[in-house]
C-alpha cells in the first residue's frame, strides 16, 4: 500500500460526538503517510469548509461530501437514522466505484458502508469500535470478506478472533490516541483565568458525554460528599445537559457546563486539580468495549487521574499513574478525589508516570504503526 487512504465516516460532521472527532483526528494522522479522503454525508448546515475550520483539517486531507436524505429536523426525526444511513451507505458504494476503485485502502467503522464497500474494493479496514450483538449474520459476513478488522482494545481483539473464527493476522489492535503537543501540560493558573474560574477551592473535572454508561451520575453523587471540591462536567448533547440539570443542578458544588469546542479541552484539563473518568460497570460498551479518547488526553496533561477500576481503562491507566476506584461507589470516588488533591507529591508522582505512559498512544504513532500494518 502506497498512495491512499479512504475513510468513510457516517454521522453529523462537524459534530459534538466523539466519532466525528475520532475521524478527524485518524484522518489527519494518517495524511502524514499517503492522500486521505475523507467521505461523510452532506447533512443540513454542514458545509466543507465549516468542517475543515473546525477540526484543523491539512489540505492532504480531502473532504468530500456525499448526498443523504436529512429527515433528522422534520415530522418523520423517528426514521431520520435508518434512512440517512442507508442513503448514504448507498451513495458511498457508488463514489468508490467511480471514483476511487484503485483506493489502495477503504477505512471505516460502520458495518453497512464497509459491507457495501467490500463490493468495489478487496482492501476494506473495518474498524470495531463497540462490540456486534445483534445482526451477527450480517458481521460474519462482513468480518469473512473485510481486508483487515482493526479493534481499539485488547479485548475486542480477542473477542473478535475468539467468537468470529477470525485469523489471527487480519484482526490488528490500535487503541485510541491524543495530540501530545495540544495536551502537554499547561499553567493551572493561566488555565483558570482563561476559562474565568476564580473559586480557591480544588477543581476536579470532568470532559466529555452525559450518556448513563459514562458514569457521571456517580460523579455527580460523589460532588454531594466533598463540598470542599468544585466540580466540572464539561459536556453533552443539549438534551442530555437539560435532563442532566433537572437531576444534579441543585448540587452546590457541581458547575455543568455542556458542550464546549474541543480546542478548549486542554484549558480544561490544565485548570484542574484533579481529573475524573467515573465509568460505569453495568455496561458492556463501558466496561469493555470502549477506548476513550479522554482517558489520553487525561494522561498527556500531566494532571492526577481518579478514574473506575474497569477493564476498559486498566488495559491503559497504570496503577501505579492513578488513583483507581471500584465502579459506580460515589463515596469512594469522593474519597479518591479529595485524597488526591490533599497529598499533592503523590498525586503529582502519578500524574508523571501516567504521562510517560501515554507517550505511545500519540495520532502519530498509531498512524505510523497502521500503515506499517497495512504496507506488509
């Protein structure tokens, strides 16, 4: 493999999510080593250029927006999904076959698009970033035709050759990545004048999404025990910030504050004292499936971590670099919190280790390590 990538990528684009942010960044990445498209579909207010601003795209990175049916702000929002996904996964079957047949690689993480793509191109990367539970028909085929499957934990990659019957050289293993530059530690001070944090109290923080599994309930309920710590949940989707208010906004000490431009995420992460990750157990796509961008961006701030003990995250978070807490016990990670904002030394020790830790986890590196894998 010499010259090109191309990467499907479904769903609103620029976006709140976690999986638009994912393809920007493996997208960027990977343009260090050959052309990347980048295909996502054309919703409403979505233009090229908005997309380009908003996650720093290079010029080697090419978006092209392919056309979809939006029903997302209309009667029929119910059958938005399913129909926009067929769309488009349609749409880009077609602009393979026109356009880029040759592609010398087609990337994706979405089941349909890279079963339709497996139908123009024999190098399609399917990537697994939950787990299949239903429709396992439809994945045994589409694991069976893919070029290579690519899972972002050592579980999934286990689990998939395990459960699939897949050979043990199709299925490669990267996790999740950060900008180490953009995440390098920062002056707590400047940080909190930036964002406009006056309080003396310790600050815990928390960035990303309100979804259950996330476990921010828990954090919530452990902001009631420690009224000595302002807590900030950074994050959301509109709705989920309402609901999420309507439940803990009488907490005091809990400042949620929803959706902010991930450029601001490093602010965040330099003004805090102490930096939580409160996964769930009860889930699956928490406890095994995921692999949170967060978590390294957590470790590349040089800030203390007090996160679940889960194996979603112990598979990366050393011991020895955090302060790990059993899942959903709001009074121990309450206890975890103020401990390690009160043994400053030990927190900062930890903090190190887990910086050096994540030095392999770098866009940079992964993409370097994919194209390795994918040029043999």
């Amino acid at each position: 493999m010499t010259k090109r990538l191309f990467v499907i990528f479904h769903g609103r684009f620029p976006s709140e999510r976690a999986a638009a942010l994912y393809a920007a960044e493996h997208a960027k990445s990977l343009a260090a080593y050959m052309p990347v498209v980048l295909v996502v579909p054309r919703r409403l207010g979505r233009g090229s250029a908005s997309a380009r601003d908003y996650y720093c795209l290079p010029d080697d990175v090419r978006v092209v927006y392919l056309p979809t049916l939006d029903l997302f702000y209309t009667p029929l929002r119910r059958i938005a999904f399913p129909v926009s996904y067929f769309i488009f996964s349609c749409a880009a079957l077609l602009y393979l076959f026109f356009h880029l047949r040759s592609a010398d690689a087609v990337d994706t993480n979405e089941a349909l698009p890279a079963l339709l793509a497996t139908l123009a191109s024999r190098r399609v990367v399917y990537e697994v970033h939950d787990f299949p539970e239903r429709f396992l028909w439809l994945y045994r085929i589409l694991l069976r035709r893919a070029w290579h499957v690519l899972a972002t934990n050592t579980w999934k990659q286990n689990e998939l050759a395990a459960r699939f019957k897949i050979p043990a050289g199709k299925v490669l293993m990267e996790r999740n990545g950060v900008n180490l530059e953009e995440f390098a530690p920062g002056s707590r001070l400047e940080a909190r004048g930036a964002l406009g944090i006056v309080s003396e109290a310790r600050v815990a923080v928390y960035t990303g999404h309100l979804y259950g599994w996330k476990g921010t309930d828990t954090l919530a309920a452990a902001a009631r025990l420690m009224p000595d710590v302002d807590v900030y949940v950074v994050g959301g989707t509109s709705a989920d910030v309402a609901e999420f208010k309507k439940q803990y906004g009488g907490v005091g000490n809990l400042h949620i504050l929803g959706h902010r431009p991930h450029q601001e995420m490093p602010l965040w992460l330099a003004a805090a004292d102490v930096l939580v990750l409160p996964n769930t157990a009860k889930e699956e796509i928490s406890a095994r499936y995921t692999s949170p961008m967060k978590l390294f961006e957590y470790m590349a701030s040089g800030r203390p971590i007090v996160a679940s003990r889960i194996p979603s995250i112990t598979e990366v978070l050393p011991e020895e670099g955090s302060f790990l807490v059993p899942p959903d016990e709001p009074d121990a990670m309450a206890k975890a919190i103020q401990g390690a904002c009160g043994n400053l030394v030990e927190a900062e020790r930890r903090a190190s280790r887990a910086r050096v830790a994540v030095l392999e986890y770098s866009w940079d590196k992964r993409a370097e390590r994919i194209f390795k894998a994918l040029s043999q």
